[in-house]
C-alpha cells in the first residue's frame, strides 16, 4: 500500500516524488525519532479523523521525551492534518506524523540538532475486514518501563518488537506475543491485547505497554455493551480457559486472534469481539451521538 502523492514536510505540501530526505541521519542511526499512527473515516458529516487530540497529545509528549522541538503548535498540526487530507483527497484513511532528528553527523548528540518534520497520508477502506490472527509467545522480553519511557512511541523501540515478529514467523505464526521480566503479558509488537471470560474484558495494565489509544477506546465504550474491563497482571496460564481473545491498534482496529501457541485455541464465533467490533465502526462513522466529540471533520 503505497502512501499518497502528497505529504507535508517542514511547513509545506509537496510531492513525495520531489520531496528529498537524507538517508543517513541521526534518527536512521540512532532510532531518535517520533511517530503516531492516525486513522480517519468516511461519515455522514464527511472525513472525520478519530481522537487527533489524544494522537496529537502523545505525539508531542514522544517528542519532548527526546527533548525535540517540533515547531508547530498541537493546533497547528491538526490543521496541517486536515489540509494534506483535503489535499489527497482522503475520504477514508491512515495518517503518519513523523519527526526525526535529520543532521547528516556521526555521534550519539542529538540535542538542538536539526528535526525534519513530515506527515504522510494512505488511502485505506474502513469497511475492509481483518482475518483473525496466530500469536506464539516470544523468547525476547518487553523492553521494561524502568529502561525507556513506555508512554512515548519512539521508532528504537521498535527493534524490540521486529526481533519477536521475527521469533513469531519462525515459529509458524503470525504475531509474537511478549512477557515482561516477571513473566506477565504484556502485548504484541505494535498491538494491545484484551482476553475474554464470559462478560468481562482482562488487559494487562499500563504498567509495563505502551497504552493505546484504541485500548483506550475499547475501555471506554464497553459499558455500553454491558461489559466489564479489567486491568491486571497476567500470567500466559491466564489464556487457557480464555473465551476469546482479542488485539487492539490503530490500524487493525479490533482483530480476534485464532491461537496463542500452547495456550489458546478459538474454538467457537468470537461473538463479543464482534459486538464490540460492530460498536467501533459505528463508533468511527460518527453513528453514536455521545462519541461524535472524538472525531474532529
């Protein structure tokens, strides 16, 4: 899926084909880069993109973490947003801010170097469904809290994940599944995860994840459905009579997961995932009056 013809780079639109980024930099070497996955979607009010303020909100926060000054204000940046949606003519799609630290220099300094700042746009179909997935439990451990800040989504982080994804499709599957150094789950590379026991939702807590906005999503709205969330810490042994099982994100939405190596098999129609599922989409069409405040046309 390739991304759309425009992008926004340091305060203008313009060709992607014309639009010259160095390939080596600070944030290529060193992994000192920002970035936030953002979806928007067709309603009957127009593109409306769902909860920019929390997206934008953490986007700022990864980049103080790197102490990076982005140059635009939040307000600024949804804007910029809105205009590159207009601009590729985005009726449903994915969004990615990306800030990097961009001085073509050796060393590990990053402090008051060059940012490039860019947002790129990909169409992408809301009503498209994603197959049920195949998880396995990682070797590698979750990077712990006590080692990174895990609320920033800072691109380094991600050769943590890269290595499971690697361990998971050696092994047959699709998805790894990670534990933290005590042996409680955690979540997958780029994905929160939710088990089901009768009608209530277990996801690990924030303790040790990096807590996702549509996990949040999921939290909040489950009420509605008669559904109760908790938040512990789980050992994989918590999986084995597990109902169904779920992953939450940005891109995928809400996707059931089939297997979990060893520890779960989904042996009948993930019927609560897909009420939940169904509530999302309404959800992100602008359908439920009481969340039309988390999506901004």
């Amino acid at each position: 899926m390739k991304p759309s013809p425009n992008i926004w780079i340091n305060g203008r639109i313009a060709p992607i084909s014309k639009s010259k980024i160095l390939s080596f930099h600070q944030g290529l070497n060193y992994g000192a880069c920002v970035y936030e996955g953002i979806r928007c979607y067709r309603t009957n009010q127009g593109t409306s993109v769902l909860r920019l303020k929390e997206h934008l909100d953490r986007f700022f926060y990864s980049a103080s973490v790197l102490s990076m000054k982005l140059g635009f204000t939040k307000a600024q940046v949804g804007q910029i947003i809105r205009d590159l949606i207009k601009k590729n003519k985005i009726t449903s799609g994915y969004i990615r801010p990306i800030a990097f630290y961009s001085e073509p220099k050796m060393g590990i300094n990053i402090l008051n170097s060059e940012v490039t700042f860019l947002i790129l746009t990909w169409p992408w179909d809301d009503t498209k469904l994603v197959d049920a997935t195949t998880l396995s439990i990682t070797k590698y451990r979750r990077l712990s809290p006590s080692s990174i800040d895990i609320k920033a989504k800072i691109s380094g982080y991600y050769a943590n994940g890269l290595l499971g994804f690697i361990d998971a499709k050696k092994a047959g599957f699709d998805l790894p599944l990670f534990l933290d150094e005590k042996g409680y789950l955690t979540e997958s590379a780029i994905s929160n995860i939710f088990i089901v026991k009768e009608k209530t939702l277990y996801t690990p807590t924030t303790r040790n994840i990096l807590s996702g906005i549509t996990r949040d999503t999921v939290i909040s709205i489950t009420k509605d459905l008669k559904l109760k969330v908790v938040e512990k810490d789980m050992k994989p042994e918590f999986l084995k009579n597990a109902d169904e099982v779920f992953m939450t994100g940005t891109g995928i939405q809400l996707q059931a997961v089939k297997e979990i190596k060893g520890y779960f098999l989904l042996e009948k129609n993930p019927a609560i995932t897909d009420s939940i599922n169904e509530y999302y989409k309404k959800i992100s069409k602008g359908e439920v009056a009481k969340y039309r405040k988390w999506l901004t046309q």
